[in-house]
C-alpha cells in the first residue's frame, strides 16, 4: 500500500523497491510484466498523476491506511 509512482521504471518494466521495505533490509529490484506496466500507465494518466502513492488515501499526502476501507 505504499508504494510510490517514482518507484517504478514503467519502460524498462522494473519494481524498484526500497530497502526500507523489503524483509532482507536491501534494495530490490521486482520485474513487471508488460500488463502490469500498461495498468500502471493508464492510472498514472488519470487524477493518480497528482498524488506520490499508486493507491492516495484519504488523508492528503498519505497513502491508504486499510485495504477494507479501498
């Protein structure tokens, strides 16, 4: 749920995860599929484009806080 746009390298197909969230505690870089990037391209065209997080809450600045209330 918290992830961030800037994590994303949509033309290479790259997930690049921070070290901070990930269980070994180092940067992971995640292969996506070329559906995955197309999705993520087509939200990140719409109002997603204004905010950091690929899933905003409804806190400003904040991604979502409970997937259940999504």
């Amino acid at each position: 749920m918290n992830v961030r746009w800037e994590q994303f390298d949509l033309d290479s197909g790259v997930w690049t995860k921070p070290a901070a969230a990930t269980k070994q505690k180092r940067l992971q870089r995640v292969p996506i599929s070329g559906a995955t990037a197309q999705l993520l391209r087509a939200l990140h065209s719409t109002v997603l484009a204004d905010h950091p997080w690929v899933f905003p809450g409804d806190a400003e600045g904040k991604p979502v806080q409970e997937i259940n209330r999504f």
